[in-house]
C-alpha cells in the first residue's frame, strides 16, 4: 500500500523489546486510580460530558477506564470533606433502584446529562453491602470501558463482590438483543455478590424502555438552588458560604438559576466558581456566570441611534480575541458587508474615530497590536458569539457564511485556529448535526476550508459537550462518507480519537480502508494511521490482533489483510514491524499474531506483489536487524513450513540469500521434514553464490544437520 526501497538499518538496530504489562489486550486496558480512606466524605464529578457535583459517603472509589482519559475525577474532590450535602431523589423511585440492585444485580438510571445520574449510581452502590465486613475492608467502584463498536456485555468483568458503573449516554440507540445481555449479565452478578448500575439517556433507552420498565428508574432533576447552596456550604465551609448567600448578587443568581429551571451541573459549576473567587472579583465571576448577559445586552441590545458600526466591532472582536489588530479592523469590515451595513472605500476610514477609542468604546483593550476582548471580562469573547447566535436566529447563515469567509481573506487567515475555536463552541453550546457537517464537509475541499474543518472537529471531539454526538457522525461519515475526506478522517480517528477509544477508532478505520479501495489514492493516508494508532502506548499488540480478526472475518476479509500489510509493512520510515518485533520477544500472544498476520498476507493471492517487496525490503536490511532478524525467523516458521509442504516458494524466492538461509536454517531445527531440501537448496544456493567463503560455515551446519540421526 505504500512505495517502498527505504533504508531500514538505522529502524532496526537496538531496539528494546517492550515489557509485557505495557501491552494492553483487547477489552483490558486497565488504568486504576484509587481516591481516599474507608469511608470517607467525598464530592465526586458526574459523568463524561457533565459538571456535576454531589457530595456523600463513598468507601475507596476507583476508577477503570479503556483508553479514555481520567480527567473527570480528581484528589480535590475529596480533601479535607468532612460532611454529607448529598441532594437526595425521590425516595419511591430511590428505593426501587436499591431493590432491583439487591434482587437482580442491575439497575438502569435513565435522564439527561448533568442531572447527577453518576453521583445518585456511586451513592446506590456505595450502601449495597452484602457482606457486614466489607466496611472494614476495600469497596471498589468501577467505570467499566465503553470503548467498543456497538454495546455488548461480551468482556465486561464477573468479578465477586464487584461494584460497577457503565455509562452508555455516549452510544447510539440500544438494541434488543444488548437489552437482554444486559438483563442476563445482572443476573451473573447478582449470584456473584456484584452488582452494575447502568446510565443511560432517554434517546439512547427510548426503544428498549418497555421491555426493561422493571429495573429502570428515573430520578427528577434536584432544584438548582438546592444544589447550590450544598456546594457553596462544602467547597466554602460555613463561614464562606454563609458570606456569599447574605449577598443580594448571589442570590438574584440563585434565583435566577432556579426560574429558568438550570440543571444541576450548572449550579455545581456556580457554585464553585463562587466558592474559589475572591472577595473584590466576586461580582466578575457573578457577571461570568451569567454569561456576561447584561454587559453584552448593553452593547448590542439597546436601541440606540448610531450605534451599528460599534455592534459590527463588537462581534468582529470577539470573533478574533487576541488576534492582530490588522486582523480584527479587517474582519469588522467584512461583517459590516455581510451584513450589509456599509462597503465604503478604505479612505472613509480616515473620517471614522480611531481604533483606540473604537476598541475602547467596546471595552477591548489593545496590547502589543492585538485586541482582546477578555482581559478584564473572562469569557465574554465567545459569550458575544453564543449570545448574537442565539437572540438573532436570523443572522445566523450570516455569521456561519462570516467566519468561513475569515479563512480565505489574507489578514485573517493565519489565525484559522482561532475562527475553528469558535465554530466548536458554537457546536457545542447548539448542539446540531448541522454545524458538523458542514465542517465534514469542507474536508473535501482545498487547503483553507479543509484545515478550517479538521481543526473544528478536532476541537469538537476534544470537548465532552460535542464527543459523542460527534463519535456518532464519525462512524457514519467512515461508513458512507465522500471519499475525498477519507485520509482526514483516518487522521481524526488514529491522532485524537485512538488515544482514549483505541476500540472505536479502529472500527471507523475499518471502514475507511473499505471506503480507500474506491480511492486507491487515500491507502496511504488509512494505513499510516493505521500506524499511527498502533505507535501508541501498549496498542501495538490490540491493533494487529484487530486486523487478524477482521482478515478472518468473510465480510471483512479485506480489510484485514490491508490492515495487516500496513503494520507488516517495513518500506515506510514509520513502520511498526521493529516495534511489534521488539514486543514479541516477551509477548507470545503476539508472536502467535505476528505469525497468523503473516501467514494471512502470504496466503493472499491479491496481496502476492507486496509481500515479495516487503519481503526483499526485510533482505536488504537483515544484517542489520539483529535479535529481530531470529525473531521474524520464528515468526516466519509457519508460514515456511507451508511452502515446503507444498504452497510454492514465493516468499522464499524474494529472500536474500543471507536471510533465505538463516530461515530454511532455523526451519531446520524445528521440523525434521525438511532438513533434506534444507541442504540441497542452502548448499545449491551457496555453490553458485560469489561469496562461497562466507557460507562455508553455513553449508558445514547444513551438513551436520543432515548428519544428525536425530533432526534427521
């Protein structure tokens, strides 16, 4: 799949073979990370994609994951808590969760996110204590890895007196037959003394609800100024808090927050802004809690006489914050013909105030000629976007059409990172499959729209607020995308996706090498990343044994075998095969995959030209590769031994003699069958070889093999 001819010497040479427990199997890469005592206070964070916090008696929690960054968990949480503010559910609907958890060992949380379904899951779990001495010693609660194609309960943990948390808000609608397994799996646990509580949303459990009503609970959304006030009185202390809510701003926000009826996770980041400002930038953080609202509602939404050229500015600074002051004048002057408002030549800009009291009018500040529109507000930069996008529906084509426009004009387009920054937060404060994909589409397109789209969703699948919605789009996109966007797409899913969801970055990646055979010039772009998933830390061993399987697999037999020859492959500089080398000396797991990987390729008849390139790539290098060289000799014996058996002597016609030799050798000593035609062909290759003095050696080994009553 790619040219070929490369030095290999210097890839090969020293390479330390990697330590076993630094390989993560498929289904069990496991990071652990224990929190405090037993039992102690917590306050514990919500779930992927949620801020929320709730506070209670938890007993050593732990967290699991596969692939998926630790980030929503931390020690803080825990320090120096030494009181319960747990905002309780409906005891009726609370009590049927401990029942089904009790009698079936499953209980599925059904709601929206930032409702507080994980910390109602760690509470249910952390009192579901068969055993009176399990106080005494370690409760273990576990996130159980969600990194697969599809839901399944097939390599999920039946472990005694387990204590497990899946979150399936991420996935997409769930299936009958997963509802049963998932019933079924409940089942194993409970004669087991282990128990799981599954979260879920009510799009995601919307077509199984009725089949699984019995252990689904739904717990109403606790009161914003409930929540608030627990974490203001557990992060301040009381002094603090009682402070903060004698404060007439406080509690107009409180307030405020309960009217419009704002979730949970909401108050919980409220609150803990409130509760780390200080006392002379407490109002600061109370206007950026509102999102800067009337400070923006006075700039753009008084009626004032004069004031369009001010508003145009506004925006355009906010578009651009920090950006050049070159760069943000321009960008207000295409908004003003975007929307409109004026195409007057530039030396009408001679008559206009100049840009320090026009920035200044707007509160921007200009330092070292870039205008920041946050320097004293955090936040109002993108507020500014988020508050023109939603109060004005209609000028939203107009903005979307703006920002675009930004990438191409010569003043704005070095700062195309930042234009991408803000069409993310648009997707992810609305989220609409129509911002993504109209970002998918631009992917297709020349360099400025296609580097504008990578970035934005790249930018998106790093922000919990658009990942799923966006894993999603992905899978679809890989599925039954153009094929123009094939080689960004395999780039998202290895580069950004691949480090936390290794298992679902390679099933996009399967389709996207299905998808590059109708484009034969985007194989490249899918087998190094294919590389590039595989470089990373411990996936090595789970991507190639991933490519096997799919070889194995009728309907994705071809796909495996170009999965296979991009991580067999040693012609590009990026090659992995030194590195899977280096780990089979440890890993017999491996080796065994190494060995079917290549067999796979040998036995493919399509495949036949590029396994002899490959294959004389390795000749070239043999001498230098060293422990590898006896490494892919061992790796090499099953595939050897069915050529002598009869399936033809390509690859051994693509060896050098050096490397032909060292294998029939080695074949030698592990199968008796062939000493003879091991003899007959070194010796007959060394005869009419130029350097017979050199094989001396070689020929003498031969003829003691043959020799040798016993290999004989």
């Amino acid at each position: 799949m790619t040219p070929g001819g490369a030095d290999l010497g210097p890839v090969f040479s020293g390479l330390p073979a990697i330590p076993r427990h630094e390989l993560e199997p498929a289904g069990s890469p496991v990071v652990e990370r224990p929190l405090l005592g037993t039992p102690i206070n917590v306050s514990a964070l919500g779930g992927d994609g949620s801020r929320t916090t709730a506070i209670g008696v938890l007993h050593n929690v732990t967290h699991v994951y596969s692939g998926r960054a630790p980030g929503f968990v931390g020690e803080h949480l825990v320090k120096f808590a030494r009181s319960v503010f747990y905002v309780k559910p409906d005891p009726v609907a609370y009590r049927k969760a401990e029942t089904c958890l009790d009698g079936q060992g499953v209980v599925v949380i059904e709601g929206d996110r930032g409702t507080g379904r994980e910390t109602d899951a760690y509470r249910l779990l952390a009192y579901r204590d068969r055993e009176p001495d399990v106080h005494g010693g370690t409760l273990t609660l576990q996130q159980l890895p969600v990194d697969w194609d599809e839901p399944t309960t097939v390599g999920l943990p039946r472990i005694l007196r387990g204590r497990f948390i899946l979150d399936l808000s991420n996935e997409r609608e769930v299936t009958e037959s997963f509802a049963r397994s998932l019933r079924s799996y409940g089942e194993e646990l409970e004669k087991i003394h282990s128990m799981v509580v599954v979260i879920v949303t009510p799009l995601v459990w919307d077509r199984v609800r009725p089949m699984m009503e019995s252990l689904t609970v739904s717990f109403d959304a606790r009161p914003a100024d409930e929540i608030m006030r627990a974490h203001l009185a557990y992060h301040g202390g009381d002094g603090r808090s009682r402070a903060l809510l004698a404060r007439n701003d406080v509690v107009s926000l409180m307030a405020e927050l309960a009217g419009r009826e704002a979730s949970p996770a909401e108050a919980a980041e409220v609150a803990e802004k409130l509760s780390r400002g200080q006392a002379g930038d407490l109002e600061l953080v109370i206007d950026e809690c509102r999102r800067w609202g009337h400070y923006i509602g006075t700039q753009l939404g008084v009626r004032e006489p004069d004031t369009a050229d001010r508003r145009v500015l506004f925006v355009a600074a906010a578009a651009l914050n920090g950006c050049s002051s070159e760069a943000v004048a321009a960008a207000d002057a295409s908004l003003g013909v975007a929307l409109r408002l004026h195409s007057a030549p530039p030396f009408r800009v001679l008559e206009t105030p100049g840009w320090t009291e026009r920035t200044r009018e707007i509160g921007a500040t200009v330092r070292d000629d870039r205008t920041w529109m946050d320097d004293k507000r955090p936040g109002v930069d993108l507020a500014v976007i988020g508050w023109v996008y939603r109060e004005h529906p209609g000028l939203r084509s107009a903005l979307l059409k703006w920002l675009h426009g930004l990438v191409h004009a010569p003043a704005t387009s070095p700062f195309t990172d930042r234009i991408a920054g803000v069409h993310a937060y648009l997707a992810a404060e609305f989220p609409a499959a129509r911002l993504l994909d109209t970002a998918y589409g631009w992917l297709s397109k020349g360099a400025p729209d296609a580097r504008l789209g990578y970035l934005i969703l790249e930018k998106g699948l790093s922000d919990p607020s658009t990942e799923p919605l966006l894993r999603r789009k992905l899978w679809e996109w890989a599925y039954r995308g153009s094929v123009d966007a094939i080689p960004a797409l395999a780039r998202l899913c290895a580069e950004i996706l691949g480090p936390r969801l290794p298992h679902a970055s390679l099933g996009r990646l399967r389709h996207l090498i299905r998808g590059a055979e109708a484009a034969p010039q985007h194989c490249v772009a899918v087998a190094e990343a294919l590389r590039v998933l595989a470089r990373l830390d411990g996936l090595a061993g789970l991507v190639l044994e991933k490519a096997v399987d799919w070889a194995g697999d009728e309907t994705s037999h071809v796909e495996g075998v170009r999965a296979v020859s991009a991580l067999l492959d040693p012609r590009p500089r990026t090659s992995v095969l030194p590195d899977l080398l280096a780990a089979a000396q440890a890993d017999l797991a491996l080796r065994a995959s190494l060995s079917r990987a290549w067999q796979i390729l040998i036995g493919d008849e399509s495949s036949r030209v590029e396994v002899t390139s490959m294959v004389r790539t390795l000749s070239r290098a043999w001498g230098d590769m060293g422990e590898e060289a006896i490494m892919l000799a061992k790796i090499l014996l099953p595939a050897v031994r069915e050529q002598l058996d009869g399936a033809g002597w390509a690859i051994l016609d693509a060896m050098d003699l050096p490397m032909r030799t060292d294998v029939l050798l080695y074949a030698a000593r592990h199968q008796r069958t062939v000493v003879a035609t091991v003899a007959v062909e070194t010796v007959a290759a060394w005869e009419f070889s130029p350097a017979v003095g050199v094989g001396a050696g070689v020929v003498g080994e031969v003829d003691s093999l043959t020799d040798n009553d016993e290999v004989r």
